[in-house]
C-alpha cells in the first residue's frame, strides 16, 4: 500500500552545478495518514518509467516516521531559494514543548529538514540521515525547553 498519493507533478531541471543539469519530474505529495504535503524532484526516466512510487514512498515513509516523534505536531514542504538563487527543498517540521505544570502553555518551533536527508532506506547512510535528522528535532525541542525555562 502506498504511503503517499501524488498530487501534482512537472517537468523541470535540477541545476546541481554551473556544468550539471538533472531532468527532474518535480513531484508535490500527500503523505499517508498524517497528510504532510511536501515536495521533491524525482529523476524523469524513474518517473516516466513508472517507477516513481519509489523514491516518492521512501520520502513519504520519512516524513511520516519523523511524525511518530512525540514532540513533532506538524509538517509541511518548504520550497525555498538559496543563496545562488535556486530552488532548495524543505520540510519543516513543527516541534512542541509543554512545560509541566502549565495551563496549556505551549511554545513551537521549527525544524527545516532539506528533502535530500528524507530518505532513511539505505543502509547506513539512511541510518546516518536518520540520526541527523532526530538531532535536528532533539535541537529544536531542547531550545523550546530551555527557552521555558524548563
């Protein structure tokens, strides 16, 4: 059963460097159950051999294990322009502190996770994202926590 449903796809580039171009099938998704719209390119010949289900259930899969976390409330896709002016893609994942004790007090704040580290499936280097990953959310949560003075 597929973890994600495709919502809309494109044709584009990827520029990776000034020499290097990528022919990309940028791929926006719903994520299942927890329904996180974000997207990423995916290369055109996996797309337009229909094997996209891959990489897009791979990205979708991450996205819904960080989701589990139990300070993580929320996520969406950030596409962004870095500072050479192109399009760099993120999730930012939201991540909440409740002091103990509080009426209901509840500070956030976010995790911006680059779609590239979104794919936990290979090995060690999907055990070595995953890790980046969790200290980035741990990070976020422990500057709430101290922020409250917690």
């Amino acid at each position: 059963m597929a973890s994600q449903s495709l919502l809309y796809s494109e044709p584009t580039v990827q520029v990776v460097s000034p020499q290097l171009v990528n022919d990309v099938q940028y791929c926006t998704i719903k994520t299942l159950p927890s329904e996180v719209i974000a997207s990423i390119p995916v290369q055109k010949e996996v797309f337009d051999g229909g094997q996209a289900d891959v990489p897009l259930d791979n990205f979708a899969n991450a996205i819904e294990q960080i989701m589990d976390y139990p300070h993580v409330v929320a996520a969406v896709g950030n596409p962004t322009i870095d500072r050479n002016g192109l399009t760099a893609d993120f999730v930012d994942f939201t991540v909440q502190y409740v002091p103990p004790g509080s009426s209901g007090t509840q500070i956030t704040g976010v995790a911006s996770i680059p779609v590239g580290k979104l794919n936990f499936t290979d090995g060690l280097i999907g055990q070595t994202l995953l890790e980046q990953v969790e200290a980035a959310i741990d990070k976020v949560y422990a500057n709430l926590k101290a922020a409250a003075g917690g």
